[in-house]
C-alpha cells in the first residue's frame, strides 16, 4: 500500500530529475523513401568499386579511425587499387 502512495511523488520527482531523452519524430513516407533510395545509390557505388579493385586498406582506414577526435584528424581515405 505504502508504494501506491508514494508512486505519484516517486514519477514526478524521477521526471524532474530524469528527463525522457529527446525521440526524434518518426520520418514521412517520403524521408523513409528517399533515405532507402540514398542507401541503396552509396551500396551500389561500393559494389562498383569492390567490382573495380578499389578498396581502402586496413592500415589506411585504422590509422583514419585513431586520428578522429584529435587535435589532426586525418582526411576520410579513398578506396584505391592495391599497390
């Protein structure tokens, strides 16, 4: 009984203290429709370059992910034939 009485004290304060984190709105039709159009050109455009023999070697793509967040962060490497 004693929780019954409290939980309207209990929410408001956890709601003062502890606000719901901001949920964007759900998209449109239309955003829904162009983000998954937007997906599937860049997913094309990768299976080109793997198709071509471009990629980004691992060194290359660590050494980018390290530097992120530093005072020199290093530009997003290019996907390149192998040497």
């Amino acid at each position: 009984m004693l929780a019954k009485i409290r939980l309207p004290h209990y929410l408001s304060t956890m709601s003062a203290t502890h606000p719901r984190p901001q949920i964007p709105p759900a998209e449109t039709d239309e955003q829904r429709h162009s983000r998954l159009a937007e997906e599937e050109r860049l997913l094309d455009e990768a299976e080109a370059e793997a198709a071509a023999g471009l990629l980004i070697p691992q060194a290359d793509a660590n050494a980018w992910i390290n530097s992120l967040g530093t005072a020199n962060p290093l530009p997003m490497p290019q996907p390149r034939k192998p040497d």
